[in-house]
C-alpha cells in the first residue's frame, strides 16, 4: 500500500497487545470466528487474525514484548499519515504526547489530550520497516 491508494487519515489495521497472546487468540478466535495465521516475531509468534475463508489479515493479536514492549493493553487502532514526524510533532503541540517514538515497524503512538492512544503510520507497498508499515500480510495457518 502506498500513500497513492491509501489516503491519509485511513484507518488501516488494529492489533491488540496483551502478556497472554495465544488465550486472546483462542478468545477472539471462538467468539468472533476468525481465523488464525500466524507472524514471526523472531523468536516466537504473534498472530494475525482473518475473517473465516478469507486469508486476508484485519486484526493483530501480539505479545507484549518485542516492538509491542509498553505498548497498553488495549485495541491498538493504525492510521496512515503523509509525514509521519511532522504528525507526531502536531500532536505534541496540540497537547498530546508521544507514547513511543517510531519503532522498527513504522509507525508511533501518540496520546491525545483525553489520554486514548493510536498509532500514526506512513504507508508503502512492499518497503522496508525504516521507510514505513507495510500491510500486505500473509497469513500462514496456526498450529493451535
């Protein structure tokens, strides 16, 4: 995905972090019937969610460790912007605050001035991690 297709201010993935992944995964797994495919994390998996016979990821359920280390346990909302620092820097002047600077995936938590998070994400179509998100995942099936 490229800032061409998808417009800033896009919401384009949610992910949940939290110390016990694998009994959300079976959680979210039963109640809503998505399916479950899994990320690697090097070094262990966190696991990416799919509405039933799609293959196609819209959720994260992840690890609090990692990139998600300090991350709240919470439904984690990302959405894109054009330039990533300058939208950071306007959330701070405008009485947010930064929860994590970018991290090795792309994007940064923000805090608004209620105290809900998000994360801000530029976008690009097969780029590496320093250059932005990039979502086209590919879901590999679960062992659970």
């Amino acid at each position: 995905m490229s800032n061409d297709s998808m417009p800033a201010g896009q919401p384009v993935w949610i992910d949940l972090t939290v110390e016990d992944a694998p009994a959300l995964r079976d959680f979210y797994s039963e109640v809503i019937g998505w399916e479950v495919g899994e990320a690697d994390m090097d070094g262990y998996e966190d696991y990416l969610m799919a509405p039933p016979g799609t293959g196609e990821a819209v959720a994260g359920i992840v690890h609090h460790r990692g990139p998600n280390l300090g991350m709240p346990a919470q439904w984690m909302m990302y959405v894109t912007v054009d330039d990533l620092a300058a939208s950071a820097a306007r959330a701070v002047n405008l009485g947010g605050e930064i929860v994590s600077d970018r991290t090795p995936h792309g994007f940064i938590v923000i805090k608004d001035p209620a105290g809900a998070v998000m994360a801000l994400a530029e976008m690009v179509e097969g780029g590496d991690d320093a250059d932005g998100i990039d979502l086209d995942l590919e879901m590999e099936e679960s062992e659970s």
